[in-house]
C-alpha cells in the first residue's frame, strides 16, 4: 500500500468514475430499492421511527463516533507526551482529519447536487422526479428550496473510520480495521436503504469517495512527517 499510494489513488478514483457512470445509465438503484418498498401500504419495510433500530444505527452510533473523535482529539492534546501517543500519532492524526473531512466533504456535495432521497421521488409516492446526477429537473416542476440526498451523509462517519487502517502497522490489524469500518459504515448505509433515505448508489459513492480522501490525507501527512510508519 504504501509504496504503491499513487496507484492506489488512480485506482480509487477510476472506481469511483465508474461508479458514477454505472449508476447514471442502470436502474440498478431503483431496481435494489424496490425490494425495500411495500406497493400495498405504500410504506418501507422498515420505520424510521422504530426506537432500539433508530438508536443503534442512528442516534446512538452518530454520538459514539462523535465521542470517539473527541477522545482522539483530547488525546492528541493532553497526552502527546505518552509514548503510545508519539508512537501512533501519525496514524490518530490521519483518522482525526479524516473524521472531519470526509463528513465535511460528504456535507458539501450533498448541499449542491440537489439530487432526491428514493423517498421523495414519485415512484415511491413522493413527490419529485427521479433525476440522475447529471439531470436537470424540468422547468414544470417547482422546488422550494434544494434537497440534500446525494451522496449518503449518516454513512459518511462509519466509512471514515477506514483510515484505522493507517493507525496501525501489522497487516491483520489492518485488515480488521477495515472490515470493522466497512461493517460500521454499511450497517448505517444499509439502516438508510431500509427506511428510504438512500440509494445503493449513495452509499457506495460514499464509501469510495471516503476510501479516496483518505488515501490523498496519508500522501500529504506522511509526505510532511519526518517518521515513516
């Protein structure tokens, strides 16, 4: 990985063109949504008010990994100075930035794209066409303000924890570092399918795009750093 980041970086972000495109010209999203969706009732199979479902992939995981960025902040701060601390910093470092980045970056693109939620689209019996990426809505419809549902913001904090992957050095480590972080990230992904908050393709654009800003925050950190992991 290290030796080869810039190819990793190419890789990630063809991934993530190809993505885009795969789900511009497929109706693979609204295929997966439809087994989601109840016709009869009109209703998703499962309630976003449901409350134990709604604490352990909403409420309750948002704050843990809230607390969990704070702790690392604190740490970072008030025990530099432990050894433990100098000897991963490089690594809390990057999973600080990229706790704060890619939720930023995430949050940015969601405010602009204006793209709709499967639940507010007309097929599903909301109100809005069902626009791709690319598409511009037509001049009949009349929208209010802009919608913020692309790509997958709730996932974004799980799926920014794959930078654990940097924080440590054996490679099993890392590897259940990243399968903790894809279990975390597409167990929030997959709780917003369910409820119809999000599309397939939301989550994995999002899970791409946090895979490809944590690569590039490694390049620059490691490149400024004077240690090598």
């Amino acid at each position: 990985m290290h030796g080869n980041l810039s190819k990793h970086i190419l890789i990630t972000s063809l991934c993530l063109f190809f993505t885009i495109i795969l789900f511009e010209l497929t109706p693979i999203d609204i295929i997966v949504q439809n087994y989601f969706f109840n016709f009869d009732t009109s209703s998703w199979i499962w309630d976003n008010k449901e409350p134990i479902s709604k604490f352990l992939f909403y409420d309750g995981i948002k704050k843990t990994l809230i607390l969990f960025v704070f702790l690392i902040l604190c740490s970072l701060i008030f025990f530099r100075n432990k050894e433990i601390i100098k000897t991963y910093k490089k690594g809390l470092v990057i999973v600080l930035l990229s706790a704060i980045i890619i939720p930023a970056t995430i949050g940015a693109l969601k405010a602009t794209t204006n793209m709709p939620c499967p639940k507010n689209i007309e097929y599903f019996g909301g109100s809005y066409p069902d626009v791709k990426l690319f598409d511009s809505y037509h001049i009949a419809f009349v929208q209010n303000k802009k919608i913020k549902c692309w790509p997958a913001g709730h996932a974004s904090g799980g799926f920014a924890l794959l930078s654990l992957f940097f924080l440590f050095k054996k490679r099993i480590h890392q590897i259940y570092a990243l399968i903790f972080a894809l279990t975390v990230g597409w167990s929030m992904g997959t709780y917003k399918m369910l409820i119809g908050d999000h599309f397939l393709s939301h989550t994995i654009i999002t899970m791409l795009i946090a895979w490809l800003l944590i690569l590039i925050i490694y390049k620059i950190i490691n490149s400024i750093g004077k240690e090598e992991y």
